[in-house]
C-alpha cells in the first residue's frame, strides 16, 4: 500500500513538472526565435533602407486615434545628401564617442543605474545612438530593465553586422524629431522649411537639442533652454569626429 501510494504521488508530481518543463521549452524557443528574426532583419537592412520603424508604426496608430489630422512624416535620405552640421551636432550632444565606442558605453550605463536607483524609478537609460536605433526600429517606449537587455542584444547585432556609417544614416532617417515627425529631411522641411543638405550650423545644434524629448520641444519651440542648450552644442560641433 505504502508502495503504492509512493508510485501514485511521484506520477502526480512528474506532470506538473512536464508541463513546466514544456513552458519553459516553448519560451526559449520565442525568445531565440526573436532573436533570429531581429538579426536577419539587421542583416537584410544593410542593403535594404528600413521602410518604417516600431516608433513610427506605434505613433502612426496613436495619431489615427487622437488626432486624425497629422500623419507620419518621412522621407528617407542618402548618408551624403545630410547636412555634416546635423551629423556633427547630434554626435556632440548624443554620443561624443560614437565612432569608437563598441555601441554602449559602460559609464553612462552604470551612471544611469545609480540615478535610476537613487530615484527609485527608471529615468534615464544611458544610451548610446546605436542603442536609440534598436530601441526605435524594434522596441517601445516602455521604461523597464528587460527592454533595456533586449535593446543592448540588438545593439550587439547592429554593431556586428553593420559599420558606423550604416548605422548613423539609418539613424538619421529614423529618429523621431516631433509629433510624427521621423527622419532628418522631415525635420528639416517641418521646423526650417529647407532640406536635410542645408541645415545651417544653428539649425542643427536645435534640432539635436530636441532629441530627447521631441515631442515637448515641438510644443515648446521658442524655450530658454533649448536655446542656451544649443549654443552650447554648436560650440561643440567642431570636436565631433564623423564615421565618413
């Protein structure tokens, strides 16, 4: 009897096992599945340009929703055709050591961790422009730690399969710069009503200002500090070393 009754408990403990055991095997298998599609996609756009992004496609719903009146703004532009003072500006005020940096830099990172730490809440992410390209062209605005890992595994990729070059004018075609505003040339013609080559030394040491917080600085054109944060970033823009 007492024999019995072993056998009976240890079958009954062995299926949930099983079934944990299946959970934890199909989960893996997403995650690497994921992984695959992201790498092949990175892979694919070094000689395809990116059609749109998870922001654009995010904010093209929002604005369908709340304001039906405004559409995304986008047109894609060669590396050459953008003017080198944006390029230098963006670099000064985003990533000063963008050409050498291996896609995230571990001071900022870990500066990031105290802060967020210290305010019990994530408030800045210590990112690099290779890690704004994985989270915009895969990811969600969602704050957490685990979007920051999978940000820094695509990061990894980008930097693996693509040169600095690649990543940057992808970058500039895709960073968001408004509301539904995405991409240098966009910003160009919405904010100076000229073209992403033009842009003059002050234009884009604004426009890189604006990088953050986009959308408030949209709303908020004529602020003291994205002025004073701007001659700041033009002074600047002459040390920023570009990946020509």
């Amino acid at each position: 009897m007492t024999a019995t009754r072993r056998a009976s408990g240890s079958r009954g403990q062995a299926g949930p096992l099983r079934w944990l055991a299946w959970l934890i095997a199909v989960v893996a298998i997403a995650w690497f599945a994921t992984q695959a599609y992201y790498f092949a996609q990175i892979a694919v756009w070094n000689l395809v340009n990116p059609r749109s992004t998870a922001f654009m496609r995010s904010d093209a719903w929002r604005l369908s929703q709340d304001r039906p009146d405004l559409s995304v703004q986008r047109t894609w532009v060669p590396y050459d055709q953008i003017s080198r003072n944006l390029k230098r500006a963006i670099i000064a005020s985003e990533d000063a050591n963008f050409v050498n940096n291996k896609g995230y830099e571990t001071d900022a990172i870990l500066q990031a961790w105290e802060r967020n730490k210290a305010q019990g809440r994530i408030v800045r992410g210590g990112s690099t422009i290779s890690q704004q390209l994985a989270r915009n062209l895969f990811l969600s605005r969602e704050k957490s730690y685990i979007r920051k890992g999978q940000e820094l595994i695509i990061t990894w990729m980008l930097e693996t399969l693509m040169d600095k070059q690649r990543i940057f004018e992808i970058y500039l075609n895709s960073v968001e710069w408004g509301n539904g505003v995405y991409g240098a040339e966009a910003a160009a013609q919405y904010y100076f009503k000229t073209s992403a080559s033009k842009l003059t030394a002050a234009q884009s040491a604004r426009l890189a200002v604006m990088l953050p917080r986009p959308r408030y600085f949209d709303e908020h054109r004529n602020s003291a500090y994205l002025a004073q944060r701007a001659r700041v970033i033009a002074r600047r823009m002459g040390a920023a070393e570009l990946p020509d």
